[in-house]
C-alpha cells in the first residue's frame, strides 16, 4: 500500500484505469463499473477504512461503502437508474464471497501502482 491512503476523490478517479476483465468478468468497455462493486467495495475499506454495506439490486446483492457516516457508491454508474440503497451492514468476507481472488489481486495491484505514479 501507499506511505499514506489516498483521497476518496483520488481513488474514485483511478478505479475506472483499474476496472477490467481480470477484475470482473462482466466488465464491459462500454460500462466499465458493470460487475466491479464486490471487488471495489472491498479495495476501498482496505484503503480508506469505514464499513461495506450491501442493497438488493433485482436479484443480487450491490456492494459499496460508508466512509466518515457518508455513503460512497463508487460503481453506480454500471445502472441505468439511481440504486435504492438499503445500507445493509456487510463485511469484506462477505463480498469477497462474490468474487475470486485473483480478481480482487488484479484491481488491487492496478490501482496500488497507479497511485504510486506507476504506468501499471
């Protein structure tokens, strides 16, 4: 990890260069943050800290973050319309269930060596 975490700004502004197909397999050029909530959720409480939290999205679960008592969506932009959120407690064991993890090490390595200033 970085000497000191990252701004939530500067975070949120990188996640787009790190989402790929290694990191979610429904990702999609055309909607980058489609599939990547689980494996984002996560990267942003070991980066920033706060808590996961999960809301029923038609069948599935979505996975985002409360940092500082505010909520923090950093994928919503995969839905067509404004996400419902029912800030239901969740854990990093939780959504990392939803992911494999080899997935979560390629997000976390892309975005570590993008906020070292690397080209990764």
């Amino acid at each position: 990890m970085t000497a000191a975490p990252p701004s939530l700004d500067r975070l949120a502004a990188l996640l787009p260069r790190g989402w790929s197909r290694g990191s979610a397999a429904r990702w999609r050029a055309d909607d980058p943050a489609a599939g990547q909530c689980n494996v984002t959720a996560v990267l942003a409480h070991e980066l920033l800290g706060g808590e996961i939290l999960k809301t029923r999205v038609g069948t599935s679960w979505h996975f985002y973050n409360r940092l500082d008592g505010m909520r923090h969506d950093l994928t919503a932009s995969q839905f067509a319309a404004p996400v419902a959120h029912d800030d239901v407690a969740s854990s990093r064991a939780e959504a990392m269930a939803g992911i494999l993890p080899a997935e979560y090490a390629a997000l976390r390595g892309r975005v570590l060596a993008l906020l070292a200033g690397g080209a990764a």
